[in-house]
C-alpha cells in the first residue's frame, strides 16, 4: 500500500499525513508528518521480524516544509534559494 492519507484536520486543513508499506511477511514502514506551530515533525516507524522476535525502530526529524508534499525540482531550487 503506497498512498498518502491525511488523518487528522483542524479548521478543514490537513494536520497529520501518514504513509505505510507494507510487505507480505506482515513487516511494515510507516511514515507520519505533524503540522505544528513552528514546521513539521516526520516520524518513520520500521516494524519488522528478527529470527522470531518483532522489532521495530523509530526515528524523528523537524522540518521547515511538510516533507511529503511533492514538489517540483524548481519549486525545491526557488525555495532552497530564498532560504539563503
């Protein structure tokens, strides 16, 4: 499943994204972005099996721009340009 699905809004604009792949042995990455007062918080969560133990792994990073909005390669250059 590779689709990107808003699930959570605040005055009918997207606050929360989210994304998950998922693999046929039931393993699975999950990628969510918060809205927040200041930019964005990216979360990607890992579940998978190790010999006959689950793990999973979670890492976090903030960002000035929503990280799952698709842009253009100029639309990125234009904003990387004013940023300097």
């Amino acid at each position: 499943m590779d689709k990107i699905t808003p699930i959570g809004k605040s005055n009918g604009k997207k606050k929360t994204w989210e994304k998950r792949e998922e693999s046929e042995d039931g393993s699975y990455k999950e990628i969510k972005v918060e809205e927040v007062s200041n930019g964005f918080i990216k979360t990607i969560t890992e579940h998978y099996r190790e010999g006959e133990e689950w793990e999973w792994e979670t890492v976090k990073s903030i960002h000035t721009e929503n990280p799952m909005e698709e842009r253009s390669l100029a639309d990125k250059l234009e904003s990387f340009l004013k940023n300097e």
